[in-house]
C-alpha cells in the first residue's frame, strides 16, 4: 500500500515538472516549480526503488520520502502565496491534493 503512496506521488510529481517544462501541456511553463518538482518526484522513486530493496524499513523510507515531499510541497505553497510560484488554478489544486495524498501516506506509515 505504502509503495503505491508513493509510486502515484512520484507520478503526479514528475508529470507537474513536465507540465512546468511544457512537455506534457503548454502554456504552464514555470521555470521556478518545474527542477523541485522534479526533484520532489525522483526522492519518491527513490524511496520506490529503497522500499524494493529494504521491504522490511518500507514505513520508515516512507516517511522520509514523503516527508521530504511534504515539506517541499509547502514550501512551493508558500511561493504560491507570495505571488513566486505559479499561481494557475491547476496548480493550486495539485497543492491541496498532493498534500493531502502526502499526509495521508504518512499517517498510513506512521501506522
């Protein structure tokens, strides 16, 4: 379960970094958002990849990954709020769904 958390956050990272790049979509591009992002999305298929190796840690690589994405997830939020980051209406929905994707994959490994 933890490793699907983290495979679709990953996923929905990398495709937000290709949308910030316009590969995936134009008319998006923001080059503040789309390298974290794209960092946010490799740490998770990191973690993917770590949980693979070491099933047996797979709550505790979960949390740090996505706790790592958490917080830079707010960060980037932040940056919305402030006028920095982009601040399309697609944009603000992936925040509050990541997020919420995020926090409930932490209180799933927490568990």
């Amino acid at each position: 379960m933890l490793r699907i958390f983290l495979i679709i956050e990953a996923a929905g990272f990398l495709a937000a970094s290709l949308i910030h790049f316009g590969f995936l979509i134009q008319g998006y591009e923001h080059t503040k958002a789309r390298i974290p992002e794209g960092i946010i999305g490799l740490v998770l298929l990191i973690g993917v990849v770590l949980t693979m190796i070491y099933p047996q840690k797979i709550n505790t690589i979960s949390l740090i990954a996505q706790g790592f994405a958490l917080f830079g997830t707010l960060v980037g939020l932040f940056t919305i709020i402030l006028g920095i980051g982009p601040r399309t209406l697609p944009d603000i929905i992936f925040h509050a769904l990541i997020i919420c994707l995020l926090v409930w994959g932490l209180i799933i490994a927490k568990s």
